[in-house]
C-alpha cells in the first residue's frame, strides 16, 4: 500500500499542474502533538503568498473527499525554498552540479557525520559528491538528509 505521502501527491499533482505550478514535494510529518501535510510548489519565477493561497484552495476539497488522514492535520503550502530538501531521485538527479551539504544518521568511517561538496551524480545505493578531500561515495540508507546550499 502506498504512503500516505504518494497517496497524497497522485491526487494533488494533477489539479496543481493544471493551474501552472509543479508539485516538487509532499510530506507528512507528527511534530510534537500535531501533524503536518505539507505540499511543496514551484514555478520558474518562483513562488509567493498568492500562489500559495491559490494552490491551498484548489486541494484543500479535494484532501477533504479522499480523507487519507484520519487524525486532525494542519496543511501547509508552500515553496522549497532557495536550499532545497532533495528526497527523491528527481529531486538529486536536478541537482547534479550544484553545491549540497550531506548529513548522516551517524558518523562514517571517516568520523564524520556531515559532507559539503559538489554533487556529482548517484545510483541505487549510493550518491557521490566532490569534496575539499576528493570524490566521496556516501550509502543513501545512511543519509538523514541531503540539501543544496545557496551561495549567498
């Protein structure tokens, strides 16, 4: 059975891309007492409060009628923002190139539990990024978290 997250984002994805804008991401998430669905959107130009309210009430009916989530939730949309979470593959394979920062569930080998370089490419199993210390190979199941960094 598919997460509540896919779930969410086959219903969503196509009334978002029929008012312009690309669903970049969905999570579902329990912070503290409440939980969380928030949907990520982007456009070229970039996104505003506007299109945030414009996607809200396009989706918010539309969650309402499948109730997916049973327990109360607060939703949330919103833009990825400038450093962006990469948790899918499109997500990394867009981002080839592009200074990220790596951070592991728990120190490697190496004694280090956060990378910052260039990311060079990934597979199945593994990302690579280029380092200050040359080319590292970091296994996915082990990555908390990979995002871009924004130069500023």
């Amino acid at each position: 059975m598919a997460s509540i997250e896919e779930r969410v984002e086959t219903l969503i994805k196509p009334t978002i891309e029929k008012i312009g804008y690309d669903l970049y991401d969905v999570e579902y998430a329990k912070e503290g007492k409440n939980y969380f669905l928030r949907v990520f959107i982007d456009k070229p130009e970039g996104i505003d409060l506007e299109d945030c309210e414009k996607v809200n009430n396009a989706i918010n009916d539309l969650l309402d009628e499948a109730d997916y989530i049973k327990e109360q939730y607060f939703l949330e949309v919103s833009s990825p923002g400038i450093e962006r979470v990469l948790r899918k593959d499109k997500h990394i394979e867009q981002n080839i190139g592009k200074e990220v920062q790596v951070k592991l569930f728990k120190k490697d080998e190496n004694a280090k539990k956060e990378y910052q370089g260039t990311l060079q490419g990934f597979k199945e199993e593994t990302i690579i990024v280029e380092t200050n210390v040359g080319k590292i190979e970091i296994e996915r199941k082990n990555i908390a978290q990979i995002k871009t960094i924004y130069d500023w």
